[in-house]
C-alpha cells in the first residue's frame, strides 16, 4: 500500500505548486502506509477544522463523566447563549432579529444545527455586522443565528461554544485540561496550540505558490482557546486520535459512546454543503456531491459509497489549510493527508485527496 501510495500522491503533486504532503494510513492495530513528500513525517501543521472532532470528542467525555448535558439548554452555564436571536431578514441594510424558538443545547453545537455560521461562507453573518470582527475575540463567535437551534445545518463557530461549554463546567483553560485529559493519555505529544508549524502558502489569481507567514488560526492574544480550529499537530498525533475511534473507544470513549458519535443526528437535514464570502480563503464545497450527507456529533458521515473507495458510513472531515481525514469503520482504517496551503478545496489539493483515497482502496 505504502509504494502505491507514494507514486500516486507524487504524480497528483507533480504540477500542482503544491509544497508537498503527508500521507498517513492506520487501523487499530497499527500503521499501514506513511508517506512524506515534500515535507517529513513529524512535521506539525496547522491543522484548522480538524481540531473540532478532537473538541467533540472531548465534550463527549464531559457527557460521559456528567458534567455535560448533550440536551439540556446552554444558557444556564454559557448566559451568552441564554437568548438567542435569529435573523429575520434585511430591511435595506437593517438587519431585522426575532427571538429563537428553540434553546441551543450541545447536541446543536456538535452538530453544526445551532444556527450559528461563519463569516466566510454565509453571506448573510457578514453582512449582520457592522464591521469584519478581529479573529480570536469574542465578537468573531458572537453573532446572530441563520434559523432556530434544530431546524437546519450551517458549518461555522458551534465548536468554539463547545470548547467554551468545556472550559465552564471544568473552570480550567481549554489548553491545560485537553492535554491531561485527552491529547496526553492518547500519545499526542506533538499536538498543542501554539505550536510551530511547516509555512503556510497561498495560491494567487495566477495559479502560482507564494508565502503567506501572516496566515494562523490561532493567536497568542486571543480572548479565548478556540475550539474550531487553532491546534497545530503531526500526521502521526491524528492517527492516534483517529486509532481510538477505530478501537470503540479504547477507553476515551464508551463504545455506546462512539457509536452515537458514528450515527447521523441531523435526521432528513443535509450536512456538508458550504458556499463562500472569500474565495480567496475558501472556495464553496460539497462534501460527497449527490449524497444526503449527515452529521455524527463531530464529523460528516457519508450514506452510500464514496467514487473513490471509501464505504458507506465513513466519518470524515477536513481543515481550511487543505487538511483531511477519514475513518472507515467498515473497512478498518483510518486515513490523514495533510498539505498546508489556501484557499481550502484548491482543485489541485482535491485533486491530490483523491489520488490518496483511490491508492489507499487499490482503485485505478
């Protein structure tokens, strides 16, 4: 698996101003291919979205120990998210509000159900503002919801209340708690936010690489630890994390647990569609076109068969710097390909995912 791994991703990268890729395949007993081109196996990226099945993962634990309600209403412990307001609609420029209908709970969180959304992919949050707020503060996650908690799906800033609830019912920084709790027992030493990561690039309007150093998603000056992105980690750490789900658990997690994480939540609501406010960041995405994606509570999960080998069922998500994952429950493994480049779903890095999931399932 590893050779065919290795000339696939090498043919993808050939021509693409992509830097390079690590490539990381496991199941539960191991590892079943590694690859580096362009980079080393222990390099740390900036991992972005694919932080937010680790802080799933770690409320679910709180679930577990009680200290956390997947249903009961937020407000009580985070009183910023007491009475949500939804947008109603714009009046010229005058943003028009009513109240929600429903309270925000943390099973609405984990699944991106909450109503709350992004800046960069749902036109209608920016233009609520009066002004782009600075990244890292608590107005960049304070905003009003796109429909009442349950009623729909939008990808946006529900984990960094997730890693908010977190840090309220343990009264300890995010950071401190995740590394004893979870990031330590797990083996993921090289996995923290902060930490240094290989340089981020960026394509231009002509198709071209260049530097962009000015590019992180986490700040030493933020208000708070984020929770939907911002921790910097190794191909190698991923796999660990993911080795766990492969193993019902293994201990992190019930396997009652991991099985309510591995089964859609959204009902007949459709996850995994994304448009785009900065092109330049993030280009619109559908994740598995023509299926009725859902949601676990932490990752999209696929209902029929993948074009390119992976099976029905599959946990999977991604991060803005070109970084993605997969689990195969019914295959047995686990996959990481990690390159560190914008905007998100460049047609060449897609192009490269697909070339590594074809080798990883021997597909021509």
């Amino acid at each position: 698996m590893e050779t065919r791994i290795r000339s696939a991703l090498a043919a993808a990268l050939e021509g693409s101003g992509i830097p390079g890729a690590v490539a990381l395949v496991v199941d539960a007993e191991g590892t079943r291919a590694e690859v580096a081109l362009g980079h080393t196996a222990t390099d740390r990226f900036q991992l972005a979205s694919m932080t937010k099945a680790i802080i799933s993962v770690a409320a679910l634990k709180l679930v577990e120990a009680g200290a956390l309600s997947l249903d009961a209403p937020l407000g009580s412990l985070l009183p910023a998210l007491a009475t949500p307001q939804v947008i109603a609609g714009f009046d010229g420029d005058v943003l028009q509000l009513r109240p929600a209908t429903t309270a925000i709970t943390l099973r609405h969180l984990l699944t991106h159900s909450s109503g709350f959304g992004y800046d960069f992919v749902q036109p209608e949050i920016s233009r609520s503002r009066s002004a782009p707020p600075t990244p890292g503060t608590m107005a960049s996650i304070t905003m009003p919801l796109l429909f009442d908690p349950g009623t729909g799906w939008a990808y946006g800033v529900s984990t960094d209340w997730v890693a908010l609830a977190i840090v309220a019912a343990t009264g300890e920084p995010l950071d401190s708690w995740l590394e004893r709790e979870l990031l330590g027992p797990l083996g993921m030493a090289d996995t923290r936010y902060g930490a240094g990561t290989v340089p981020m690039m960026i394509r231009g309007a002509d198709g071209g690489m260049a530097p962009f150093p000015a590019f992180s998603l986490y700040s030493e000056a933020h208000e708070f630890i984020p929770g939907g992105a911002g921790l910097a980690g190794t191909a190698g750490d991923y796999g660990r994390f993911l080795q766990m789900l492969l193993r019902g658990g293994d201990g992190t997690l019930s396997p009652a647990m991991v099985e309510a994480f591995s089964t859609n939540q959204l009902g007949p609501l459709r996850a995994g569609i994304m448009g785009s406010t900065l092109p330049w960041l993030a280009r619109p995405y559908e994740a598995m076109p023509g299926q009725q994606c859902g949601w676990g509570l932490g990752t999209l999960i696929n209902p029929e068969p993948g074009p390119d080998g992976r099976s029905a069922g599959c946990l999977s998500w991604a991060g803005i710097a070109n970084t993605y994952f997969w689990v195969d429950p019914e295959a047995g493994l686990a996959a990481i390909l990690l390159m560190q480049h914008l905007p998100f779903a460049d047609p060449a890095a897609l192009a490269v995912l697909q070339a590594f999931e074809r080798s990883v399932y021997d597909l021509s």
